[in-house]
C-alpha cells in the first residue's frame, strides 16, 4: 500500500469529516466482546478515539507517520506505524477491526487474510467509506463533479473506483454480512469546502507532478456560486460489516 496522505496530512485531519454516531450504535451491537479493537489505517485517529470510549484497549495502526503525529494521545490506544497486509499483532487478539475510508487502498487479499489471523472467533470486521460528496445545487454539484470525473481522473489511482460502487467489487468474505447508510451533512464555507478539495489523494498527485494546486481552477466560480455564508454539504457513508467464524 502506498502512502497517499503524508503530504496533506494536516490538512487531512482539520478537513476531512467525522463519522456520525448512527455508524457507531449500528456496529458495536455487533462486537461480541469489549476488550481490544484494532483501527486499521487509522489516519488521524478518529475512530480510534471513539473506539478507546468502547474497548479496554484499541491499537491503531497507519502507513503514515505523518498522519499518526496528527492524533490524540489516548492512555488505552496504541499508535504505531504497520501495514494493513502485515501486523505485529499476535493470532487472535481482536474483538473488533475497523476501516474507515482506506480498505479500497489495501491489497484485499492480504489484508483479509491478516484479518482472519488476528481477529478472535465471532469477532468482528467493519468497513466503511464515503462517495462524492454532495451539494444538492446543480450548478455546483455540475462543477464538482466534473472536477471529480474528468479534471482529476488522470491523478486517481484506480483503486479509488472502488469507492463508487462501495466496495461492491471488493471481496468480503464474511459471515452474517450487513449493510448500511448513513447520509453526514455539515455546514460549511466556500473556503472550507474548497481546502477539504485539497485533501484529495488526486489533487496531491497532481501537485507533485505540475507544481500548482489544481483546486484553483474552480475556486472562483464555486466561491461565486456558494456565496458569502455557509451551504449544506452532504457525504454519503457507506459500511458493512461481517462476522469471523471460529
């Protein structure tokens, strides 16, 4: 797996949403024990903080150090740098593996054998991730998407595909699999939604390559369009879950 998100790592962390407490009291009836969970590509922490609320011990891992340097410091969760394919962690240690938002990145193979490996029987594994965000304004949704589809198509990776049939082509090869949506709406400026753009594994790459940041392209016209205050944006998470049998 490669490491897309050191760069804008900081801007990852103030930028990006939070997953909404439905996805969380959906999951965890699910989890039959409460001891240890594993957030795997944890990023910035966030579900591992919400998880150290729920378990007695969480260990998150990431490829990025950058990234884990941007999470809180918990007294039950572990940070440390690992691939998702291959853990320092002992056979049957999880309750509970999550991913959120990266699972498209990871060599599913491995990383599902590595799931059944280290989670304990009945434990339970938990994916999730988020599509195009919506804005529910033709003219800005148009531009969004155009950006999206043909400006940035050359500067995603393919993987990144996965995310729009949510992970529909991704095996999962778990017992007792479950489904579910939750709709995350936040309010926010023409200048915040324009710096989440920039957090984007594409506009990264494009960067690197061209030297400019390609957000700028649209920053006008979305800037007009948006107006002063804040608007309604909408990102639609997707999850499933599944159990691992003994």
């Amino acid at each position: 797996m490669l490491d897309r998100f050191s760069a804008q790592a900081d801007l990852y962390a103030r930028y990006r949403i939070d997953y909404p407490p439905e996805l969380y009291a959906w999951l965890l009836p699910h989890v039959p024990g409460r001891e240890r969970a594993w957030d795997c590509a944890t990023g910035n922490g966030q579900v591992a903080a919400e998880l150290a609320r729920h378990f007695a011990q969480v260990e998150a891992t990431d490829i990025s150090a950058a990234q884990l340097a941007q999470a809180p410091p918990l007294p039950n969760v572990t940070y440390q740098k690992s691939a998702a394919e291959h853990t320092p962690f002992a056979p049957a240690s999880f309750d509970l593996i999550t991913v959120g938002q990266a699972v498209h990145w990871f060599d599913i193979d491995g990383f599902n054998r590595e799931v059944r490996r280290v989670v304990r029987p009945g434990g339970v594994v938990a994916e999730w991730g988020y599509g195009l965000v919506q804005l529910h304004n033709d003219p800005q949704d148009a531009l969004i998407r155009t950006f999206y589809a043909d400006t940035m198509r050359p500067y995603w990776d393919e993987n990144r595909w996965h995310i729009d049939d949510e992970y529909a082509r991704l095996p999962f090869p778990f017992a007792d699999a479950a489904q579910a949506r939750f709709p995350v709406a936040r309010q926010w400026s023409a200048a915040w939604f324009l710096n989440y753009l920039r957090t984007w594994s594409s506009v990264v790459k494009y960067q690197k390559q061209h030297g400019h940041d390609p957000v700028l392209s649209i920053a006008e016209e979305l800037t007009s369009l948006w107006g002063p205050g804040e608007r309604q944006v909408v990102f639609p998470v997707f999850a499933r879950l599944g159990t691992v049998a003994g």
